[in-house]
C-alpha cells in the first residue's frame, strides 16, 4: 500500500476520537451543567441522606440515574432523573 493510504487511516482514526470519544460538542453541554454541591445551593430542599446523589427538582422523585456522557470509559458523567429524564447536575469518576 502507499504511504499517503496509512496517513488517511490515521487522520480518520484520529478524527473519529475526537469526535466519538472526546465530543467537544457534548462536552461542552456537560460543563454548563452544576456539579453536586452547586445544584444543592440552587435546589437545596433536594439534598438527601445520600451524599453522592441529590432529588430531582423538577418532580421530586429520589430515582436519579448517573451514565457516562459517550462511552463505558468515559470519567464524565450527568445524572439524569429517571421519572421525568431532566439532566441534573455532572460529576467525574475518580479513575
Ligand atoms: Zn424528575
């Protein structure tokens, strides 16, 4: 194979990182998001018994849902309210 076939390999390779895996776009949404201790000052009748995890605000409900912001290895992750799917607020997995 020519070279210049590898160096298209490795820019598509090195693009869909960026795009999968990194995802400046969403990325960026979950920073606007609050993490733990700044939703509780905006929502604080939401904290619960439970240090790492806090209510929903919008329906109250305690079922709060965390996933990884794209893939399993993802440190980023947003909390989601499983009755009423609002995003709550970020945190990062310590690895
Ligand atoms: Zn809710």
């Amino acid at each position: 194979m020519a070279w210049y076939i590898y160096l298209i390999i490795a820019i598509g390779v090195t693009l869909q990182y960026y795009f999968v895996f990194y995802s400046p776009r969403q990325d960026e949404d979950w920073r606007k998001l609050p993490l733990l201790a700044e939703y509780l000052i905006q929502h604080p009748e939401c904290k619960t018994d439970d240090d790492e995890n806090a209510r929903c605000y919008h329906c109250e409900s305690n079922k709060v849902l965390f996933q990884p912001l794209t893939t399993h290895a993802d440190p980023r992750y947003k909390h989601i309210c499983l009755n009423c799917k609002t995003i709550l607020f970020r945190s990062k997995s310590i690895i």
